[in-house]
DNA sequence: TTGTAAGCGTTATCAA
DNA sequence: TTGATAACGCTTACAA
C-alpha cells in the first residue's frame, strides 16, 4: 500500500463530515430567532374585502364560492404571496401530511448505495402527494427507540416507515401497541407473528437461485458473506443457502472458505422482486408488480 | 466482461430501491385515515385535578409549580402516557424545531459518501437539540425550487441548509430574498456577492497540495477530473490545481491525459478543514475547529 | 354564495 | 401557587 498524505478512508470522510456538519448546525442555530412576518388568511381576507372563511374556500378551490369572487381572491393572494402556514393547517385538520423514515445507521454509516435510493424513491413518491419526509439515522438501540417514540407519540407524522426487521423487533413491537400506522420494508423472522404490514422480496429463493448459479458451473465450495444474523433478511438468505447447497449435494462450505457475494446478493433480490410478499395482500394493479426479463448481460426490471 | 445474471449495476439497484419504494409508499397510504387518540393536556389536568394551565407548566418544569404538584402531575402523565402535541406546540410557539436539507440529486444517486455522513452528523447535532430533520432530495432545477418555495413559505422549518453552492445559484437568492435562515455548505463563486452564512473548506489549497505532492514525486502530466462547473466548488479546485501546477512550471495536462484523483480531492479537503472559511464568523471557540496531525498513513482529525 | 363561530392542543398573559 | 382566558392560523359546520 501507498503511503500517501492524501489517502482517503471512510473513518476520514465520516469525520470530516461531522465535523462540518456540527458546524453548519452551530451556525444555523444562531440565524434562528428571528421572527418571519407572514401573510395569512387575514391579511388577505382584509385586502380582498372578504371573510376568511370565503378566502380559505377559494383558496383550496371549493365549488361553493363565486367565480368573480375566486378569481379576485386569487388575484389578491399572489399579490401578497400569500402562502398557507402548514404547521396551523395540520393541528386543524388532524394530519401532518408528513411520514417518518428512521435509517438504521451502523458504522457510521448506512452501509450501501440502498437507502439512499430508498430515501429518493419514497422521497418521490411522497412529495407529489404533497407529502414530507421526517428523517432520522440512528443506530439500533436505545436512541433510536426513543427517536420512534418522539416521533410517534408526538404526533409528528402520519405514518412511519421502518426498514430491515430485526429478529423480535421492537421498534415493531412498539409500533403495533400504539396501533400507529407503518409499512415494514421485511417481513418478520421464521416463527415470530408476521400480521403486520409489510413489503418483502424473496432473499431466501434469490440466494438459492445464486448457489444454483454457481453449482451449475462446477463450482463446489461457495461461500456466502452474510451481515448479522440479528436482521431477519439475513436468516432468510441463509437458509436459501442452504436451500441452494442441499438440492446440489453439496455440504456447507468451511467458515474459512468465503467468496465475497455481496453484490450477487443484491441482485438476486432484484431477480426474487416479482415474489414480492406482502402484508396485508395489495390488489396486483395497486404495487404494480414489474416482471423481470434479462437484457444487455444484467436483469432489467421493466413495467 | 462475465455474462452472469446476477451482475449488479446501479440502474437496476435503482429502479429495485424505486420499485420497493413506491410500493411501501401505496401500502403506507392506505393506512393514514385512522384517527389516533391521543392523551392530551385536559386529559392529564382532568385525572389530576388540576388545570391545564398548571399542568402544561408543571410539565415545562416551570418554578412557579409547588414540588407535591408537580410530582402528582408527572405522575399522573406518565402514567397515562401523555406526551405533547408538538404540531400544537409549534403553532403556538412559532417554531417547528425543525430544520430543512434538501439534497441536490444527480443521476438518481447522491454520488458519493459524503452526503450519507452530512445527513447522519447534521440529524445527530440537531437531534441534540430535540430538533428534527425534513429531508427531500431533488435534483437541480424546478422541481428542486418549488421544494425550497414549499418548505419555506409553508412554515415548515425554522431553518435550511443548503449544500453545494451552484453559480448564479437560484436558492441562495431566493432564499436571501426571503430573509429566511438558511446556511450554505459552500461559498459563493469568484466574483459572486458572499455576504450570505456559509462554512467552507478550501479546495483550492487542497488541490494545490496535491498537486505538489504530485510534483515532488517526479510526475508531470498530472490530471484532474472535475464535476460540472456549475458547482462553485469545482471552480476552486480547478483554480487550486492551476495554481500547483504554475508554482512548480508545469504546464496543464492535455484533456485526454487524466489521472483519477476523486478520492485525493476529498482528502485534500480533509486536510484543509483547519482553514475552513465561514462567513459570518464564528467565535472559534464555537466552531470547535480540529487539529490536523499524521496518522498511520493518512491524515487523522484531532479534537 | 357568503359569513359567524367553534375548535385543533398547546403556551402565555394576567388576575385571583 | 393556581386558573380563566386568549391567542397561534387554519378548516368547517351551520346559519344567513
């Protein structure tokens, strides 16, 4: 290995971007005091010579109220850029028309290119639903409950989605008791109750499929790199491995005897995604399952 | 190349992430209406005996509260689970505790580690302060200024942060023209108005070390690949990298003779944090800077 | 078609 | 040390 004074690591880049970011929250936390002078609903009504009760009609755009009356309403409005405060909006109405995402964050970091991709993908779905996302890293254990119960009993989202169950998960524990509304991106370990609602591939059929793979081309001793066996996917990926080596013939190969797999891992979740389980059953139309067909030398999803 | 069909790339780790994404997404819909009941402040006040007033305030660990009050109260709250209504409490207060970070997205991905650690550091300092994060990732463009618009005129955040300044960049003005609190991770561009809060590191040294560093070694076609101008920073790197190679008499390399150097480049930035640039100043002492020694063979950041 | 008034769950003011 | 009462800015019965 080079000695160079410019060789990166991830230790390096996680400190340097804590350390920034501790900087830029210090420097934001003194720009907050300041007092933001809106417009609201009144400021309009008054302007426009209506109620506020009219002018909130007109706004969200309610049949009830006169064309000529909308229009000028409108007019006025734009003029004084008048934009609704949410957070009055969301006590009245009794949603906050956000959801909650807590990352489970290990090593510093999120360990792979997936939660980015989620956070987008959910990101995007949510915000043409006009929807936002309240997002959390946190680390399992105790911080991270306490960031669940902040969130959920405070009322601060709608809804929460929880990604990689955990063998006797309490965040889902929690969740249930609360009878809070969640979507589990996993589904429960083997034997533990599985009626919550959930969305899962089949890691168990796409590792088989992997060790078939490599079975098929005369390889023997197949290993499989797997992450603690804490989180349920990891059980199911390993009894696929099983699965695999079993219908082959082929004993589990020596601890010691190892082939990094783990971007075949992904993939073969990708391959398992028509499998797709679910909890409770989703019309076919609604999650719009993609089916899978090969192209270039890859897997494609197509729609 | 192996034809295999379990090959990874980061199109199909994408759409897989979108396609799981979109799903929860549905799922998670379907569940908002419930109507949760919650434990409220008249609640607690009615079982405890006492007024709301007296409750919220024996809560808050107000002084002016008798200690066997306060005592009974908080007993009675917990052991009704009470928690607080924060969207209330924001409204009544005027503060969302809460703090915006949109993420510029290219290329359906973050590009890099770094935003995965700034998210985990920037959630963590706020957390702290018992604020949350709202996160949306977008990519450049109209889309991304109507997050901005949404977010700040819907009173959502006390405060954002903007990460990798663009030249002519249209956050910061609109930002700026709406008074609103914002920091900038990044400066303006050479030439640009930089009377705006922002935190930097100098790039420009940076890459001149790296340069040097380069240049002692005896190399003289040293390369540098670059993300789009438009972001300033990479106008600072450039300059910086022009800078080394004037200082020791080397002429630019041709276009098509590039060493990849994306890793050096974040390291370089490492190794300039001390000379971090912030503009409006920080007292030192807040902005806790660290010190920068040799370790092993990298560079290390000490407290 | 429009307006009055109540209420979402807090915190803050002020009087008791 | 406590408690009425009034906001915060919006939506929504209900009445006019």
């Amino acid at each position: 290995m080079q000695h160079s004074p410019f060789r990166l690591d991830s230790q390096i880049v996680s400190e340097y971007s804590h350390s920034i970011s501790k900087t830029i929250w210090i420097a934001l936390n003194s720009l907050f005091k300041q007092d933001k002078m809106h417009i609201k609903l009144k400021d309009v009504a008054l302007k426009s010579g209506y109620s506020v009760t009219t002018v909130s009609r007109a706004l969200a755009g309610y049949s009830d109220v006169n064309e000529q009356t909308r229009l000028h309403i409108v007019e006025v409005a734009t003029r004084l850029g008048y934009q609704p405060n949410l957070v009055a909006r969301q006590l009245r109405i009794r949603r906050t028309q956000t959801i909650g995402l807590i990352i489970p964050v290990r090593d510093q970091s999120f360990s792979n290119e997936f939660f980015t991709q989620f956070l987008i993908g959910i990101g995007d779905a949510a915000s043409r639903a006009r929807y936002d996302l309240l997002v959390s890293a946190q680390a399992p254990g105790e911080e991270e409950m306490s960031a669940y119960r902040r969130i959920v009993s405070g009322n601060r989202v709608d809804g929460i989605i929880l990604a990689r169950t955990r063998r006797n998960d309490p965040r889902i524990a929690y969740l249930r008791a609360q009878n809070y509304p969640f979507v589990a991106f996993g589904r429960g370990a083997p034997g533990e109750p599985a009626d919550f609602p959930f969305i899962d591939v089949d890691g168990q059929a796409g590792i088989r499929l992997l060790v078939e793979h490599f079975v098929a081309r005369g390889h023997r001793h197949i290993g499989l790199i797997l992450p603690p066996e804490e989180m349920v996917f990891t059980v199911y990926r390993h009894a696929g491995y099983r699965d695999g080596l079993a219908g082959a013939g082929v004993s589990s190969a020596p601890a010691g005897n190892r082939t990094k797999t783990r971007n075949a891992i992904v993939k073969s979740d990708v391959r398992t995604l028509e499998q797709r389980t679910c909890w409770p059953p989703l019309r076919r139309a609604e999650h719009a399952p993609r089916r899978l067909t090969s192209r270039h030398d890859g897997l494609t999803l197509e729609s």
